[in-house]
C-alpha cells in the first residue's frame, strides 16, 4: 500500500501536476539531493512508470546533478543532442527524450533538491520560458516543504546530541542540599540533571527537547536513575523531579519499586499539565502507601499548582523562587508568603522554599512559618561527597 502524503507533499504534488500539464510532459517530480543520493519525494505521473517516491539512486548518475554542475543546459528539448545526456542511465531506461530542471533552495540559500518534468518524446517549443515557469513553481514548493525540512532538522540535531548522552548513561545528576529553617540542619537534597555545557541549554529545555522527538521518557528514566543512585552515599531523603507522562510509564514504575521510598521525595512540577489525574493517582498510591512522599514544585509561578494541590493531596508545597526572591524587603511577596503557609499547613503540608539567596531571605521566610528551604545561601548544586549538613549558624537571624 502506497505510503499517504502529508499535506505539504500533497500541495507539492499540486504545483508538480501544473509543471507537467504546462509544459505538456509525462512525469514531474521533486527530488532531495543530499550531495550523494538523489531521493525521489512527490512524484507525477500521467502514466505508470517504474519511478517510485522514496527512490534512490545515484546523484552523480542524475540529469540533475548534470545540470547542476553546468554540464547540461536546464532546457533540454531533446537529449538525443546531448552525448554526455544519452550516456545517463536514464536515457535509456525509461527513454527520456525532453527534459526541464530548476534547483530547489531554502530560504537561507541552501541547495534543497531540484523541480524537475520529463517526456518520452523531444519538444522543439521548450523555451527559456518553460525554465522561468519552473523556477516560480519550485520556489513555491520550497516555501512549502520548508517547515518540514526545519522541523525535520531540529528533531536530528536534538537526537544527535542526546543519542551519546544516554548511551554514556545519560544526564550528569547533582544534588542542592534542603534545609530545616528553624535548626539550619540539612533533612534532604535536592537531584538535579545537568546537560554539557557546550549545549547552552537549561535542564527543563533539554527535557522539553528530549519528549518533543519521543525521547522524553527514556532521558527523564536515567536521570532519576541517577538521582537514585546518590540514596546510598547521602543521609536524609532525595527529592527527585518527574514529568506526569513519564510517571505513567512502566519504566518509572519499575524503578520505584526497586527504591526506599521511605527517602524519597517525588516532584511535580505546577508547569507541567496533567491529563488523567485519576490514573495519576492510581499509580501513585501503592508507593505512597509505603512511605514515599509527593511534592508539587514551582508553587506561585503559575496558576495549575492549586489544581495539582487539590487533586493529588501532596505532602509537600514547594514555592517558587519567583515569589521568594526579595520577599525580605517586599510586602507584597510576603503576604503571599504568608498566605501559602497557611494554606499549606491548614492542609497539614511542609511548606519548602527555593532559590533562598540571602540570610535576610532565610530570616524573613523562617519569620513567616516556611518549614525547609533551598538556595545558593544553602549551597549551590554540587556531587555527593560536597553535601554536608548546614551549620545552625547559617539559620540564625541576623542583627538588624
């Protein structure tokens, strides 16, 4: 069964048959060329002939890569003129005897292919203005093949930086320790994933990424393999961050039953959408049941954390550092504060902050009844054997 065409291989279809019926030829077709293969893509055909889309052959075996180079005139009315035409295999089989090829390039100059119409006969009317038809018609299939040719693009070059990332294991994971506001002592830390830095790309980039080309859930499953791995070398629990559609996976089930989730602290982040919550929680209970805890991450940053409080029924809030940020010198940040703690701990939730930078943010946020926090000031991301408890000194109010 012929393979259906998208809607952008259709409409080029489209602009082939107007080539075809114009210049009265049999056949019509784009090709890719991609400097050693010509790749048949939309092809058209008034009779059946053994030209397939999703051929190859040859580039350099082509009347199109002969035209190209210089070697044959873009107009040919008859190839029997032509030694070097005659000499192509597709002189003789299947006998073409008139020919039209223009090159196809993208906008930013790059050779894409070529727009090409052929017939079994010579035809002394082809003109130059045959070629300046074909040029209109293949700029404007450029224009329409090109999203696809970018998006196409952007999906190989994703997997082709990922590609050696999970084969070496996948993501590097470290660990920002989480500490007890009232005591300065460290309860928990945080694991995060880190991508090569030559990539210039934030974790929740990469991961947005990863599940753009179907990849998400198998880069997200080694990252929290790796959070997992650090549960031996660290005290206190280990606060791993999951996608919903990855939590649904059997992968991600497997995996936390190989855990002590008695120390482990999942994370959903209030970004990310969830579609079944019912299935959600479903999967979820077994392992809260014994003992594993639920976070929702990112509080305050959007407005789908109320729901994802609502639903799930976490056992921990954690606010964003948006609304943490400056909280010491902004009223307005501080009620919101306020109002979360009371909220959470009406709930009967541990209320965490991040992205604590300052004592006076540390103070300020104890004042307010935040249980944990997170944060530059308690120490950046780092290995395992760096995380060490925050001295109770490090929590203490400082002098006005």
């Amino acid at each position: 069964m012929a393979r259906r065409r998208t809607d952008a291989e259709q409409q080029v279809a489209d602009l082939l048959r107007t080539a075809r019926k114009s210049l009265h030829m049999s056949v019509a077709f784009l090709s890719r060329m991609d400097g050693t293969t010509q790749h048949l893509e939309v092809v058209d055909s008034r009779i059946p002939i053994p030209m397939v889309e999703g051929a190859t052959r040859p580039q350099d075996t082509t009347f199109c890569q002969a035209i190209l180079d210089g070697d044959l005139p873009a107009v040919i009315d008859d190839v029997r003129k032509h030694p070097l035409a005659m000499a192509l295999p597709a002189a003789r089989m299947p006998r073409i005897r008139s020919y039209v090829s223009t090159p196809v390039t993208l906008s930013d100059g790059t050779l894409y292919g070529t727009f090409c119409a052929f017939g079994f006969t010579s035809d002394k009317e082809l003109t130059a203005r045959d070629e300046s038809l074909m040029k209109v018609l293949a700029s404007a299939a450029s224009v329409v093949i090109e999203p696809e040719v970018r998006e196409r693009q952007r999906r190989d070059d994703i997997d082709g930086r990922l590609g050696p990332l999970v084969a070496a294991g996948g993501p590097t994971v470290v660990l920002q320790p989480i500490v007890d506001l009232a005591t300065g002592e460290r309860v928990g830390a945080e694991a995060l994933s880190r991508f090569p830095r030559e990539w210039g790309k934030g974790p929740d980039v990469v991961f947005e990424e990863a599940h753009s080309i179907g990849r998400g859930h198998e880069v997200e499953l080694l990252a929290l393999r790796g959070a997992a791995a650090h549960l031996d070398r660290v005290g206190g629990y280990v606060a791993m961050n999951v996608s919903p559609q990855t939590l649904l996976t059997p992968g991600f089930t497997a995996l936390l039953g190989e855990l002590p989730l008695d120390r482990v602290l999942l994370e959903l982040s209030e970004h990310d959408p969830v579609e079944d919550y019912d299935t959600l929680t479903r999967v979820l209970l077994p392992f809260r049941a014994a003992g594993m805890r639920l976070a929702i991450d990112d509080v305050g940053a959007g407005f789908s954390s109320l729901r994802h409080i609502v639903v799930t029924d976490p056992d921990v809030i954690k606010m964003d550092r948006s609304i943490v940020s400056g909280l010491d010198t902004d009223p307005v940040l501080a009620r919101l504060v306020e109002s979360l703690v009371t909220f959470g701990h009406g709930c009967g939730v541990e209320v965490v902050a991040e992205g604590i930078e300052t004592a006076a943010e540390a103070t300020a946020l104890r004042g307010l009844g935040v249980d944990l926090g997170q944060g530059w000031y308690f120490g950046r991301p780092g290995p395992p054997e760096a995380l060490a408890p925050v001295a109770p000194a490090l929590a203490e109010p400082q002098p006005a």
